[in-house]
C-alpha cells in the first residue's frame, strides 16, 4: 500500500513537469516571435528620428 500511495504523488509531479515543459516552449516561441517584431529606432546625427531597422537581438 506505501508504493501505491506514492505511486499517485509521482505521477502527478510527472504530469505537471511536463505541464511545465509544454508552457515553456511555448512561451518561448512567443517570446521569439516578438523578438522577430521588435525594430530599433534610427536618429540622424542631431538626434532625429530617421527611421527604423530590425533589431539585432
């Protein structure tokens, strides 16, 4: 009976272990994607703002 009731703790520590890999790769490809969107503001030599360019993250 004492490895049934850990038997039950594991298997749940498992299921949210991978519950957590799951969220982790897809925050990270959220977070890529806004990376890829994200543009650095170019100025001119007197401080103006000239334009913009992808940045190098």
């Amino acid at each position: 009976m004492a490895s049934s009731s850990r038997a039950a703790p594991l298997a749940e520590s498992i299921a949210i272990y991978e519950r957590g890999e799951a969220l982790k790769a897809h925050c990270e490809t959220l977070l890529r994607t806004a990376e890829a969107r994200i543009e650095k503001i170019t100025l001119s030599s007197d401080g103006k703002p000239t334009g913009t360019e992808p940045l190098d993250a």
